[in-house]
C-alpha cells in the first residue's frame, strides 16, 4: 500500500486568492495521481486525473502537477465554490488516498 | 451520460453483514473497472475493492478477509459484502466508477491504471447495538 501524504491539513484563504495543496507519496507512483474536490455531504468530484489532465467540465482555474513522488494542486484565483475539501489519489499500486486538505475562508 | 445508483441496508448490528449494490446506468459496463470506497463520520476516504465486468476482484488487504465484491453483468450491476462488521465500520459508502487509461505494455504484460471519475451518492451505514 502506498502512503499518500497530504500538506497542509488545513488552508484559509480569501477569494481571489492563489493557493497551493501538497500531495506527497512515500514511492514513486509516475504521473498517476487523482484529485478530487468534495464538499459537505456529497460525493467526491474528479478535478484531475494523470497528474496534470483536467477531468471534463472542471474550470481551468485548477491545475496539477508534478511527477514521482511529489504533486501539487494550484487553484489560481478562488472563487467562493472552490472552499471545499481536496483529496489526492494514487493509482499506481492499487489506491489510496491523502488524508485531505479543508480549505476554509480567512 | 453515466449515472450510479446505489442501495443497501443502513442499519446493522455488530457481526452482521453489510450488503451494497450500485446499478450503473448509461455508458459501457464491460470497459471500466467498479469500485467500492468508504468514508467514516469526519475522516478521509478509503478504497475497498473494485471488480471488473469478468468478475475480476481486488481488495484492500486491511479489508480483504471480510470482503467479497461480485457483479451481474445481466443487469450492470455490482454489490458489496462485509462480513463481521463492527463500529469501526460505521461509514459513507461509495461506489465509483473507474475510468481506464490505454493500457501500457510492460515486459510482456498489459498494465491497466484507472481513477474514479463518476461516483455514486453515497449510502450511510451505521453499526450499532
């Protein structure tokens, strides 16, 4: 099983803002990382798939990146919908998941 | 457009088993993997399993001796088992669709990577005395 390690736990920030979520695993798992928004009571949302494709119908507002071991999930300019929780995925060796990101309004 | 919808009993007691299934409408059934992931009050998610429409199974190996997932290619379905439950199992479960990339030829050997891009609602179970 691969770990998947997210940072930070918790990120506050204001709408318009460019924020940035971590995702590291303990092995390289390639490009084949998964994230995924969810919100209060719902389902998880695909955002990006591969590391760096944006999942259909996601504003280009998100993006991904890296390759390996180390990711990043960048919101460029944050609109009130995006304050959300945000998981990553590996599907590299079978799937497993960061622990979460809240992003909450400062 | 593909739609999940899923059922099952959300009320158990401890040592009983938990029953899901997930109907997949619209969309291939045969090309895509299935899968199951719970999430507990307040925590993050975890994977189960997943199965293809051959039957095909992998398993969590924290979960693998309680869990059985089979399907019903007659009527695009797949269902989940959990034997034994107890409070730790208390949870929102999920079924999802998993999307496959192409395959990519390694040695002799196709290698198939897939993420989970339509989910269904989810179905609360709860165990308790």
């Amino acid at each position: 099983d691969i770990q998947m390690t997210q940072s930070p736990p918790t990120l506050s920030a204001l709408v318009g803002d460019r924020v940035t979520i971590t995702c590291r695993a303990r092995q390289t798992i390639d490009s084949w990382l998964a994230w995924y928004q969810q919100k209060p009571g719902k389902a998880p949302k695909l955002l990006i798939y591969k590391a760096s494709s944006l999942a259909s119908g996601v504003p280009s507002r998100f993006s991904g990146r890296g390759s390996g071991t180390e990711f990043t999930l960048t919101i460029s300019r944050l609109q009130p919908d995006d304050f959300a929780t945000y998981y990553c995925q590996q599907y590299k060796s079978s799937h497993s998941f960061g622990q979460g990101t809240k992003l909450e309004i400062k | 457009q593909v739609q999940l919808q899923q059922w099952g009993a959300g009320l158990l007691k401890p040592s009983e088993t938990l029953s899901l299934t997930c109907a997949v409408y619209g969309g291939s059934f045969s090309d895509n993997h299935w899968n199951w992931i719970r999430q507990p009050p307040g925590k993050g998610l975890e994977w189960i399993g997943e199965i293809n429409h051959s039957g095909s199974t992998s398993y969590n190996p924290s979960l693998r001796s309680r869990v059985t997932i089979s399907v019903d290619t007659s009527k695009n379905q797949f269902s989940l088992r959990l034997r034994s439950v107890t409070g730790a199992d208390t949870a929102m479960y999920y079924c999802a669709r998993g999307k496959s990339h192409e395959p990519i030829l390694i040695g002799s050997y196709f290698y198939y990577y897939y993420y989970m891009d339509v989910w269904g609602r989810g179905t609360t179970v709860t165990v308790s005395s």
